[in-house]
C-alpha cells in the first residue's frame, strides 16, 4: 500500500514555520538589547555621564550633578527631569525647605512639614545621583528610576538599614503642577532598594 504524496499545502508549511521562528527569535534578541533592564551589564551603550569623586574622608562628594543614562537621555522630558531632580536634591544638601517645596506635588508639600523635613534631612547629603529610565505613567505624569548615595549621621539613618552611608534605588512619581514637574508622593508597593556603601 502507497502512501498519499503530500499536498503542496503541507511541504510549504516547514519552512514557513521555520522563518517565523526565526524573525520572533531574532525580534526577541532586539528587543532584549534595546529595553535591557538597568541593573545588567549593558556595555558603554548605557553609560551613565555623572561626575563620581570622593570628598577625601571615604564619602562621596555632593557635585549636585544629575547624571543619566543614554535610555533616559532619549526621553523627551530628560532636560526637564534632570533639572527638577537637580533643584530637588540640591535643595536637601543645602538644607533649603523653601526650594524643596519648589519641585515637590502639593500633595508632597503637604505630607511633610518644615519640621519633620529639617528633622528628616538635617545631617543628609545626597551624591551620585543617575537616572537611569523615565516612563510615563497616568495620564502626564512619569515615573523615573533613579539610584544616587546618601550619606547621613548614623542616628538619623533609616531604621531598616542602620549605616552612615547607603546606595538608594527607587521610583519617583512626578507630575505636571503649575505648568511644571514637581516630583509626586512615592507610590505605595514595593521599598526603595537599599544597600550600605
């Protein structure tokens, strides 16, 4: 007994399948290299430009220099996130509630007043500060990932990671008020990740 020959459908459908395979295969792999995550290892491409010294006792020095990846530089908002996080964190170095208050949501104003803030901040200061993506969020606003070192009186340390000196990782939520960034409350969900220096 002989087997049927198979239709031409069918010899067609091998290598169809194998082309398709091929391109997700390849797609895939592009896909990896472009949205590759901060944290691996992405060669130059992704090199941060921040200016990275030490102040002589070990500790970082405060340049007040935001640096940024390339994925974040490409952004559209870069300029303008840069310069919030510039204003902001400089404002914390400088113990400077008033300017703090400039780049802060209403709603963060409000959670923190001028005591608790100096309270908060008043041995802190914050250096090696690197965005490393932004992405937009609801609506106008944007969610920026940003890692920078903290370096604090070990009494005014966080109670969860007792340490002078301390590598920080987290979301910031900003929105647009007054025709302007301001960074937002952080969203509730998982804690800023952290690790003594």
């Amino acid at each position: 007994m002989t087997t049927p020959a198979p239709s031409s459908r069918q010899r067609w459908l091998v290598p169809v399948v194998v082309v398709v395979l091929s391109v997700t295969v390849g797609a895939g792999l592009l896909a990896r290299e472009l949205y590759r995550r901060p944290d691996q290892a992405a060669g130059e491409s992704t090199a941060a430009t921040t200016t990275r010294s030490s102040a002589g006792n070990g500790a970082p020095a405060v340049t007040g220099v935001v640096g940024m990846t390339d994925d974040a530089k490409n952004h559209p908002q870069a300029d303008a996130v840069r310069k919030t996080l510039e204003t902001y964190f400089s404002a914390i170095n400088d113990l400077d509630y008033a300017q703090w208050q400039t780049v802060v949501s209403e709603a963060r104003r409000r959670s923190k007043t001028l005591a608790d803030w100096k309270k908060d901040f008043q041995s802190t200061k914050d250096s090696e500060i690197v965005v490393y993506r932004i992405e937009r969020g609801a609506g106008q606003s944007l969610r920026v990932l940003v890692a920078f070192t903290s370096t604090q009186d070990l009494q005014h340390a966080p109670d969860d990671m007792r340490a002078t000196c301390l590598h920080w990782r987290l979301v910031l939520p900003m929105v647009v008020q007054e025709q302007a960034l301001r960074i937002d409350t952080v969203d509730p969900g998982p804690s800023p990740e952290l690790e003594k220096c």
